[in-house]
C-alpha cells in the first residue's frame, strides 16, 4: 500500500475484512474484561456515595480510574488503530489504482470516504484521551473528550452513510447493488440507538443529580453508558461485511482491476487485449511458417542430390593379404 508515495506494510485485500473484526474483539474483550474485575471485587462503589450504584452497574469511566486504567488505555488505542485502518484499507481498495471493490465513482464519494478516515482518527484519538484522563482528576477534560468521541464517530456514520447511497444509485447493473443499501440503512439504525441511548443516558444522568445520591437513576444511567459501549462495535461488524460483500475480484494481483460495463476504460482494455492476441497469433503464425519453409527447402535440397552408391553408404575396404608369418 502506497501513501504519501511511500509502502508501508499492508494485509491482502482479500483479508481486509478482518481489520474491523480485530478492532471489535479488542474493544469487546477490554469491556467484557473491566466489567468481569468490577464483579469479581463485589461491585465496589469506587467513593461515590450513590447507595443504589452497586445494584445495577458503575460507570466505565469509573472503572477505567482504578487499577484497571492500562487494560482501558490498551484496548482504546487497539481498537483505534485497527477502526482508522479499515476506513483507510476501504478508501484505497476503491482507487483506480487498486479497483479491488466497487471502485468510488466520483469525487464526492472520494471526498466522503476521506472525511471518513478523519472522522474516525479523531474519534480514536479522543476515546484514547478519555482512557487516558481519570474522571476523578480531570474530570472536565474526561468528559469533553467522551462527547467529541460520540460526535465524531456519528459524522463518520454519516459519511459512510451518504457514500453508500451513492453507490447504490450509481451501480444499476451490479448484482450485489442491494447491499449498499442494507449497508447505509444498518447504519442508520445503528445513528437512532446510539442517539437512543444517548439521550437516555444524559436524561437520566440528570434526573440523578437533581434526587441526590439516593436515586435510582445513577444506575439506570450506567446501564445506558454500558449498552452504548457495547452498541458501537455494530458499526465495525457492518464495515467487516462492507470489504467481504462489495468486492470484484478475488485476485489480489495489482495489475487486475475492475471495469465498468459500457466505459472507455473497459473498451481500452479489450482492445489491448485484442491486440495483444493478434500479435502473439501473428507471431505464432510467422514461426510455424518461418518452420515449414525452412523444412520444404530442407526437403528440396535432399530429393535434388544425387543416389548415394552402395560403396558410400557402406564403404567396402580390400582385405589385408599381409600373411602373420611375415
């Protein structure tokens, strides 16, 4: 993979459906991981005074404080990684370059994929700095970062949303054509729950501050913060299909690429094709009769010699009278 004119070290295309797959199994695991250790504990309160806290489930942020802070720092940065990584493996699979899946058919699909791969970097970054900043030290710069995230991640939504819609107007003949719609409308399910629990939880949230620490709410909103954590790996599970589902070829070699039906490009190519064919019929031709004509003349020259005698073919030598007496 080429950027910025340089090669760096890259899966194989027919492999790329993977990445977002590592990304949700890391993401996944650390949460599964921090909400086990907070049971095994006893459900420990972590010093809040919210006395219904433990019969529901704490915050993640509260977790991510404690001893547990490197598994939250670990798994973040992971599943940042390999989320920024499938937004840009699908960008340069679309290329004219790579044309492994259905290639971007304008600049407005290039534009959404690369805003994508933005949006997706600085959510990563921001979810990094939520693991990296503890609630109870730097509670404000926490928080900020845990709303940018949320924001970042539904405008990437929306991108990849608005490109796959594209695709499905553009592509009248494919016969996968109906999965760019499936594609944008899981997506968009996944923007109304996420939005769903959003909302939830900053409701909730404060209905909590405003009955004190006896509210019930502090733990419903818990349950909202959790849901949405777990909530978000959809988005990757539907990209993992988006490389599997939208691809052309299964060839991996870089000088194949995918041509549209009816376009100057294909036209060119066959013709190519075509030539090049001929020539190595041409070529082929010239050889078998460069062949024949140097066995014809072999032929001639041998049916114009002369009959060989039996004395040439089996030369007949005079004995040897010397006596063995002599």
């Amino acid at each position: 993979m080429l950027l910025f004119g340089k090669k760096f070290i890259n899966v194989k295309p027919k492999h790329a459906f993977i990445l977002p797959l590592i990304s949700t199994a890391a993401w996944w695991g650390m949460l599964t991981a921090m909400l086990v250790c907070w049971m095994i504990q006893g459900r420990p309160l972590y010093g809040s005074d919210h006395v219904y806290f433990h019969s529901f489930i704490t915050f993640l942020s509260n977790v991510g404080a404690t001893n547990l802070q490197p598994v939250f720092i670990c798994g973040s940065a992971c599943m940042g990684i390999f989320f920024v990584w499938t937004t840009w493996e699908e960008y340069y699979l679309r290329t004219p370059q790579r044309r492994y899946l259905m290639p971007s058919i304008n600049k407005h699909t290039r534009g959404l994929h690369i805003a994508s791969i933005v949006f997706a970097g600085l959510a990563s970054f921001s979810i990094l700095m939520v693991s990296c900043f503890k609630n109870n030290k730097f509670g404000y710069v926490h928080n900020s970062f845990v709303g940018l995230f949320i924001v970042f991640d539904f405008f990437m939504a929306v991108c990849h949303i608005s490109a796959y819609v594209l695709y499905y107007r553009h592509y009248q003949d494919y016969a996968k054509r109906n999965w760019f719609f499936y594609s944008a409308l899981i997506k968009f399910i996944w923007i109304i729950l996420a939005l769903g629990l959003v909302i939830g939880y900053l409701t909730l949230y404060r209905l909590a501050h405003s009955d004190g620490d006896t509210s019930k709410e502090w733990g419903y909103s818990g349950v909202c913060e959790w849901s949405l954590c777990f909530v978000f790996p959809i988005l990757l599970i539907t990209m993992s299909f988006d490389l599997w589902t939208t691809k052309v070829r299964d060839n991996d070699d870089d000088d194949e690429s995918y041509t549209e039906p009816g376009s100057d490009l294909e036209n060119g190519v066959v013709a190519e094709k075509r030539n090049r064919h001929g020539h190595q019929v041409s070529s082929d031709s010239n050889e078998f009769g460069q062949e024949e004509m140097t066995l014809s003349a072999s032929m001639t020259n041998t049916m114009n010699q002369r009959p060989l005698s039996i004395q040439e073919v089996i030369p007949i030598h005079p004995p040897n009278r010397t006596s063995a007496y002599h």
